[in-house]
C-alpha cells in the first residue's frame, strides 16, 4: 500500500477508536514511559501538543513539568524544516495551517541538549522500528543528524509487526517503541 493510502487508512481508524479504550491505552503507555530509563534519564524531552487521534500529550508534559523536567515543542520552519521552542504553562501558542499549536515567542533549543524526541505518527513498525507520520517530512529532516532517543507511545491500532507502507531510506527509524501488547490491558 502507498504511503498516502495508508496515511487515510490509518487516520479513519484513529478516529473511531473507543474513548473507554483510548483512554485505557493511553494510562498504560504513560505507566510504561514513567517507569523506563529513558525517561527518567531524560532532562529535556521533546514533544508536541497531540490532536484528537493521537496518544494524549499533555499528561506526559504535566508529568515531565512535576518531575523538574524541561519540555520543548516543535515549530515549524520554512523548507519543511522544525526547531524545538521551550514550553511551559506561560507559553503563548497559535494554531497553524496544519492545525498544530506551536509556540510564538522564545528562542530555539539546540539539538544537542534534547535528551528524549517522543515522534508522532500514524502507524509504527515493531520489527524494524520504522514510522510513518503525517506526510511533511519535518521530523524525519530534523531526526536525520539527531544523537538522543526518539522513542514513541502507541495504541495497538497504531503498531504493525512489519510495515504496510513502504520504508525508505531517507525515513529515520526509532530507537524505542512502546505499544500496549494484547491482553496487557486485561491485568489492570
């Protein structure tokens, strides 16, 4: 399947996951991030403001903000370019023509002090920790020369054992990839 089939594809059935089951999902994927090394090693994680589809972002911030962690999120630049802009409660955002809250004011993280990137998509590879996201390229441009962890939560709707969508070579893969496994929402 192409990749913008795909990109539909996925983005229809995001849309009609159960709320009692997204909600579920995303309590267990935030215990599974809390509870990694990789998490509590980062000091600086970055993440975006989710949309309605995706694993809910703003309880991993509040916890990132409880814990003394500093938060960075992206804005995005011309030539499909992106830069990580600090974020706190005080942070003024605007909407972008892609829907996205980004900041306004404030000057950009270096790369090189971003510990942990949790990379958004719509589907995510188990075998080769390959991505898909939304089709701009921004991350993968932005992931090409990047040192820390890129580590991603996602629903099971989200994760495939192999790729149904094609893996080229300038897509970055992922260092981690955290999915709530059948039946692990069965012991809660």
């Amino acid at each position: 399947m192409d990749k913008a089939t795909f990109r539909i594809q996925q983005i229809q059935r995001l849309s009609q996951m159960a709320t009692a089951d997204r909600e579920l999902q995303q309590r267990l994927l935030q215990d599974q991030l809390f509870a990694s090394g990789t998490w509590c090693d980062a000091q600086v994680i970055a993440i975006t403001i989710s949309s309605a589809i995706e694993v809910d972002t703003r309880p991993v911030i509040e916890q990132a903000w409880a814990t003394g962690k500093q938060v960075v999120i992206p804005k995005t630049l011309p030539h499909r370019q992106m830069a990580f802009y600090p974020y706190d409660a005080t942070s003024h955002l605007e909407r972008t023509k892609f829907g996205i809250l980004e900041p306004v004011t404030g000057q950009p993280v270096s790369k090189a002090q971003i510990d942990l990137i949790l990379v958004p998509g719509l589907g995510y590879s188990q075998s080769q920790l390959a991505r898909i996201g939304f089709g701009g390229g921004y991350y993968d441009r932005y992931l090409a020369d990047y040192r820390g962890t890129k580590l991603t939560l996602a629903f099971r709707e989200m994760a495939f054992e192999h790729a149904q969508w094609p893996v080229d070579e300038y897509d970055i893969l992922l260092d981690e990839l955290l999915v709530v496994e059948d039946g692990q929402d069965d012991e809660n």
